[in-house]
C-alpha cells in the first residue's frame, strides 16, 4: 500500500511541532548540511600533506571503509549512501588489483588512464 503524500499544511504542521520540540529538547538540534566542495577539498589537501609509514596507512584506510560501510540510517533498509560510497571505494580498489594483476599476466608495463577508467566505470556509474 503506497503512502499518501503530505499536503503542505501537514508539512508545516509537522515542521512546527519539531521545532517545538528541539526547543524543548527533546529532539535534537538539525545538523548543519556538509559543505561538499569544502569538505573535499580539505581532505584532498590533508590526505595529500600526509607522512608517515605507508603500511600505516593501509591499514587506517582499511579501518576507516569498515567504521563507513558499517554507518546505518534510518531508511527503508538502514543503509547510508556513505556506506555505499566506501564500498565504491573498496570494489574500484579490488578491481585496479585485478587490472594490474592482468596487465603482469600479459607482460605489459605501460597503460592508459583511459583503459583503466574503462575498467572500473561500471562502479563509478553504478
């Protein structure tokens, strides 16, 4: 049975009575939205400013996909499209090995990007 559409007198009904209630704290305040760019951006620069043991950081990375794959929200099937993408991340990882695993095989030492991407759009645009 599909769910009937809110008129938007119950969505702002609705609004109101939760604002209501984070002001008297018994729902929590709204986050505030992620500015995307930024936060990209950020971590680009942090990520690329990074030293350290390489091992090291195989293994923080490895950590950190399964604390993201592990992120629920409460939707229809509990999971977040944060979880999504570090799955996207761990499969495109799996499938890079695999073409270079491939290329050895073959003796080749030298590839395009394009080649690559072309192996691995089908994650990208999933």
């Amino acid at each position: 049975m599909a769910k009937k559409k809110l008129t938007q007198r119950e969505k702002t009904a609705r609004a109101a009575f939760k604002k209501q209630m984070q002001e008297k704290g018994v729902l929590p305040p709204d986050k505030p939205k992620l500015n995307r760019e930024k936060f990209i951006k950020e971590t680009v620069r942090e990520w690329n400013e990074r030293s350290g043991d390489c091992m090291i950081w195989d293994i923080c990375l490895t950590q950190a996909a399964s604390w993201m794959m592990g992120h629920r929200e409460r939707n229809r099937l509990g999971l977040s499209l944060e979880a999504v993408g570090a799955a996207k991340v761990l499969k495109t990882a799996i499938r890079i090995e695999k073409f270079n695993r491939e290329l050895r095989e073959k003796g080749q030492k030298e590839y395009k990007l394009d080649d690559q991407y072309d192996y691995i759009k089908d994650i990208l645009e999933a």
